[in-house]
C-alpha cells in the first residue's frame, strides 16, 4: 500500500491530494439562500451530505474567503437562519457549474445562470424550480472546523429538512427513481459521475 499523511501527498508521487477522489462520489448540495435584505443567492456544495433520517439533517462544508471573512452562502444561513438543498440533476449541471462563480455578494446567481426561481413553502429562499428535488431547511448550527490556511476557515452547516419537494415525474409507483434524474455528484480533481443504474441488497437481519 501507498501511505501518505495528508498534505504530504507529494513525497509518493500525487500531483494533487487525493483526499476528495477516495471519499466520493459526494452529492452536491446545491444552496440557495436569501440575505438579510432578501436577495437570492445560489451556489454548489459538494462537502455536503445527510446526517440522520427522524429528523432528517444535512450538512454542508464551506472554506471562507482568504481573508476568513464568510461565503455568501455561510453568511446569508447564518443571518437568516434558513436555507434550500436543490438537488443537481444531470440536465442542470453546466448551471449548477454557473453558479459557483464567486460574485459579489448581492448578486443573484440563479438569474445568472438563466435558472428560475419559484417559492419555497415554509423558508423564504426560492428553490431551482427545474431541480428534481428541493430540501427546505432550517438552520441548526456551525461547527468550525481545523483550518491549515489560517485566516481562512472551514465550516460545518447543520441544518434540520422541514419541508420537500419532488418533481412527480420522478415517482413510479411510490418510490423515486434516481436513474430518471440522473444525481450529479462530485469525485476528485474536476471529476464528475452520474447515477445511471442501481442495484439492490437486503440487509443479512
Ligand atoms: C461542484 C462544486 C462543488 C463545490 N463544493 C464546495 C464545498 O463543498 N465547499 C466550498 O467551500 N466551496 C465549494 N465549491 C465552491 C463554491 O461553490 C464557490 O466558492 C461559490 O462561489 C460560493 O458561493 P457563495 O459565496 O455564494 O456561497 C464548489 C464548487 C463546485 C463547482
């Protein structure tokens, strides 16, 4: 076996650290948020994931800014205490690439990339109404996480899913089929994989 300490990738021959490769494919939360004024804001998230099912939680992972002031993304949850996971189909990935353009803040990344809004039930952020699904989310806490690069940070985002919606062309008989939206996710380097078949197993108990 190859062993390397992370950032020490180098010493065995890896141009780049391959942490992100091995722990993939992740999904891509794609977060849309509203600031204190109101202004949409949209941008992907790949360290992101759900956490626990009764209640259901996701989490995403956000740096900062060089100078550690916050993402949009982090600032607008945090001020506002909600947020929206729009799930990345494989039809809305060059527009989910869009968005992660770092604009000024204010900025509305969603009319840039040509997406279209439409209202969330119970949080103020508008979902990507093309997304095949979209997790209302209310705003649990922050972790702060190790940082190497100091004054940038990292974040942990908790936030409790309260509301979901499905696009019903994805419900055959009760139950979703991924393989009609095809989920983007994220694997190493620039690297991206779809969901285009899947199996099942029945637990041994
Ligand atoms: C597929 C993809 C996944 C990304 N995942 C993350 C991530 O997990 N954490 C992060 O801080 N930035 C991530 N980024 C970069 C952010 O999307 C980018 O910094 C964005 O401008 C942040 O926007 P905001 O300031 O509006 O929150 C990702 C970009 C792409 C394209």
């Amino acid at each position: 076996m190859i062993f390397y300490e992370p950032g020490r990738h180098k010493d065995q021959g890896f141009r780049h650290d391959p942490f992100k490769a091995f722990v993939s494919p992740r999904p891509i939360g794609w977060i849309s948020t509203v600031d204190a004024d109101g202004r949409t804001n949209l941008a992907p998230y790949s360290f992101f994931n759900a956490m626990s099912f009764l209640p259901p939680v996701v989490v995403f992972g956000t740096g900062t800014k060089p100078d550690g002031s916050p993402k949009d993304s982090q600032r607008n949850v945090e001020a506002t205490g909600e947020f929206v996971c729009n799930i990345v189909s494989e039809a809305l990935k060059e527009q989910m690439n869009e968005t992660s353009a770092h604009l000024p803040h204010g900025d509305d990344e969603m009319a840039k990339a040509g997406l279209r809004g439409a209202a969330c039930q119970k949080v103020r952020p508008l979902r990507v109404a093309a997304a095949p699904v979209a997790l209302e989310c209310r705003y649990l806490e922050t972790v702060k996480l190790p940082s190497w690069n100091e004054p940038a940070g990292n974040y942990a985002i908790f936030g409790e899913v309260i509301g979901v919606h499905v696009d019903p062309a994805i419900v055959e008989d009760g139950l979703v089929d991924v393989t009609r939206y095809r989920p983007v996710s994220r694997l190493g380097y620039f690297d991206y994989a779809t969901v285009t078949e899947v199996f099942q197993m029945m637990r041994p108990d």
